[in-house]
C-alpha cells in the first residue's frame, strides 16, 4: 500500500494572499517559515522568498502578542475603501 504525498494545488497570487490573509487570523504566525508550512497544510506549495513578497503586497506588520513574541498581521482596511480590481 502506498501512501500519497498531500495534495497541492497551483493557486494565483490572490488566491494565495487570500489564504496568507485568513492563516493570519487564525493562527500566530510567528516567522516565515511557519506561515510556509501552514500553506502546505492547506494544499498551496510555497517558498519563503513568494511569502515574503506576499506578505509585504498585503502590508502584513508584526505586532505584539500576549507573552511578547510577535507575530504577522494584516491591518484591516477601512470599511469605505475599495479593493483594488
């Protein structure tokens, strides 16, 4: 019997931003590498240089969590602004 490697799928950039965006908000993304392996988890393959860049595109920032590690947010747009097409 073999065992099958996790299913990956090829995703666009927003798609995958989008992803980036929702992992922030549900887990402490403390580094890089960690929002990388919860990609995988989720079927996106991913190198840390790509994460950078997204994060950076989405205006991810660290901000101070309770125990005083850091971890990556996205600050939340204001409700009247307009995504941009």
């Amino acid at each position: 019997m073999s065992v099958r490697p996790p299913r990956t799928t090829r995703t666009n950039k927003a798609q995958r931003q989008h992803r980036i965006a929702r992992l922030l908000e549900e887990h402490r993304v403390t580094n890089q590498a960690h929002l990388v392996e919860l990609l995988a988890e989720d079927g996106t393959d991913v190198n840390v240089s790509t994460v950078s860049r997204d994060l950076e595109e989405l205006g991810a920032i660290k901000v101070r969590i309770p125990g005083g590690e850091t971890a990556y947010a996205v600050p939340e747009l204001p409700k009247e602004q307009v995504a941009p097409e």
